[in-house]
C-alpha cells in the first residue's frame, strides 16, 4: 500500500469569515521564506521507514502564494527522501486570482498535475460577507488560466446553505459550476465552527442563522444535477467525471497512511495519529531548535475510524475487510444499533458493503455517532 503527503501551507491574503483551519494573514516574502525552510527541515528530518509514494497534497491557507522557487525546494526534499510511484497524483490548492499564466506554467514544470480552487459561491455579495477577496468572474479567468497551461484534472470547491442563500442561489453556483466543466466538485453543506468570525456574526445577529430546512433540498438538487451532467457522487461531498476521484483524499476515507508535514498538520502511519502545533510562529521556532513540531501521538480506535470514514463513501465499507483487519463482526458488534439505523432508512446494505442511503447521506452525522 502506497502513502501519501500533505504539506500544509497556511498563508492567506485575508482570512475567511467561515474558516477553521491553521492559517496566518501573510505578511511579507520573508516569512514564507522562513517557513519554507522549516517545512524542508521537518521533511528531512523525519525518521519513519519511508514507504513508496503515490500523491502529494499542498493545501493550506493559499499554497498557489508559493513562488515556483520555494516550490521546487520543497518538493525536492520529498523526493530525497520518500521512493515515488509513477503517475504520481500532484495536487496544489490554488485561491482564484492568486496565479498567473507564469506562475501556473512553472508549477506544471515541476510535476503539479492537478489544481484545487475554492470557488465558494458565485454570487459576489456572498463572497463579500465570507471575506473573500478573489469576484465570480476571478473563478472562471482562474480555470481559464489552468485550461491554458494545460491543466486537465481541475477542482473546485462550492459551500451550500451561506446565510440567506436561497435554494434559488444555490442551483445558479449549480448551474455556474457544472457549466464550467471541471473533472471534480467538492460540494459542501456550510458548518459552522466555534470561534470563527462567521460563528460570532451569526451570535451577535449580523448575520441570520442559516436556514434548517434548506440543507436537505439543497443536497437532493446537488444529487440531481451533478448525475445529469455525468459526475459520479463517489463520496459524500465529492464528485467526479469518470476517473477523476481524488486519489489523495480517497486515502484518509479508507485509513491509508498520510505523512503530514508543517503547521498543524496531522499524520496517520496506518496506527498512530499525529499532530503538529497548531501556531505558524511556534512551528518554525521548534523547528529551527530541531525539538520538533509533533504535539503529541494517540491510540486511536481505529476499528471505528474504519466504520464512519468509510461510510463516507458512497460504496460504504466492506465487512469482510472489518473482519479481516478488526477480528470482529460488525453485523454482530452493532445489532441493535444497525437496526435502528436500517428501520429510519439511514443505511442499507449491498451484498457484503453497508453504506449510506440517500437520506442518510444528508443525515450522516446522526449515523457516524453511533461508531464514535
């Protein structure tokens, strides 16, 4: 079994009304410089038996901030010291007008095959309250930026149910993005995370509590449109033309082993999880002293990790791979609860996989509590 990376690059040109990630405001050249440098370090540093590598995810934060140069650096020092497979699945998450047709085409020099963009939403009033900087028309030149350096494997991402979007709001992005044609979609149902800005405009009334009933409609017109345009629904907020799945993503569903590298950043090495300190300034500063960026290690049940991340995807999990890997009958272990589930029409089972049912995917939180 192949592993992949994850390099977290958590510089952003303003933060997101709605974000919860590890991310900074970036303040000059010269602190990404510095950042670079520990990343490199970390990566040079680390100690596990290294297996063969078969994708490398930049995400962030703005990875496309990188200059080609600071790129190559990085990407060098993976190369040093992981074995690849071919037809590596390179991916770099891109903010819309942060490229240029220079910048895209040196990525595409040093191996980048396939690009990753929050659009977000089409609506330029919507964007403004999210805080983002980039306009509608940023996203489409963006993509037209990608086609023209030779892109073929083009993602974005879409958040349904923003304060007072309408179902009428949402199936215009539908519409917007599907007419764009890219190879993937991720689809998401906005959430709503403590201590973000967005949490706080929502508790101090600047902003009116999303609509309760709206996620549900919203997620059967995703379901509708996406099929009619040919994307198949592989998990649960994910979409692709036939072939195009994320192959790194697929990775952390089915409890594959990730190397992470970089602020905050989490690793799974097939039985331990990992996490490195969440704060920029701290990370560099542990990795300049050479004590490390690790915060800690924990178990994990990983027999329930298995259960609700593979039911994420839309072929479930395999019963006999539970059995297999656990030692246990998950028919067994879960009767009762299985049953339950089985009787609201939350999940089903399909020869030897139980998976989510169609309502059950727009109820899936309520189903992974009975395995956490």
């Amino acid at each position: 079994m192949s592993a992949g990376i994850y390099l977290h690059i958590p510089f952003c040109r303003s933060r997101c009304s709605y974000c919860d990630f590890a991310t900074d405001v970036f303040k000059s050249d010269a602190v990404v410089e510095r950042y670079v440098s520990a990343l490199v370090k970390e990566i040079e540093n680390f100690s596990q038996t290294a297996q063969s590598i078969d994708t490398i995810y930049f995400g962030g934060g703005t990875p496309s901030l990188l200059a080609p140069g600071q790129l190559e650096k990085i990407l060098n020092s993976i190369y040093k010291k992981f074995p690849l497979v071919e037809n590596l699945e390179l991916t770099m998450e891109m903010n819309p007008a942060t490229v240029t047709p220079e910048t895209l085409n040196s990525y595409k020099s040093l191996g980048v095959n396939r690009a990753s963009f929050g659009a977000q939403t089409f609506d330029d009033t919507e964007l403004k309250r999210l805080g983002r900087r980039h306009t509608a028309n940023d996203v489409r030149e963006t993509i037209e930026l990608l086609r023209n350096a030779g892109f073929d494997n083009v993602s974005f991402d879409l958040i349904a149910g923003l304060p007072r979007q309408t179902l009428a709001d949402w199936e215009r992005n539908l519409d917007e993005a599907l007419e764009l044609n890219p190879e993937h979609l991720s689809l998401y149902l906005l959430e709503i995370h403590e201590g973000t800005p967005l949490a706080e405009q929502i508790r101090s009334r600047r902003q009116p509590l999303p609509d309760e009933d709206l996620p549900g409609e919203m997620y059967e017109l995703m379901l509708e449109k996406t099929a009619r345009k040919g994307y198949e629904q592989y998990e649960i907020s994910n979409f692709s033309l036939p072939g195009f799945q994320s192959k790194h993503n697929t990775k952390y569903w089915l409890c594959e082993p990730v190397y992470a590298f970089g602020v905050s950043a989490h690793s799974f090495d097939g039985k331990h999880r990992y996490a490195n300190e969440r704060d920029t300034a701290k990370y560099v500063d542990l990795i300049e002293s050479s004590s490390g960026a690790e915060v800690y290690r924990e178990e994990t049940d990983l027999g329930s990790e298995f259960v609700f991340l593979g039911l994420r995807l839309s072929e479930g999990i395999d019963l006999g791979e539970y059995e297999k890997r656990f030692g246990a009958n998950l028919r067994e272990k879960y009767a009762a609860d299985l049953r339950r589930l089985e009787e609201f029409g939350l999940i089903e089972f399909a020869g030897n996989n139980l998976r989510l049912t169609r309502k059950g995917m727009v109820y899936s939180n309520e189903v992974f509590s009975v395995f956490v």
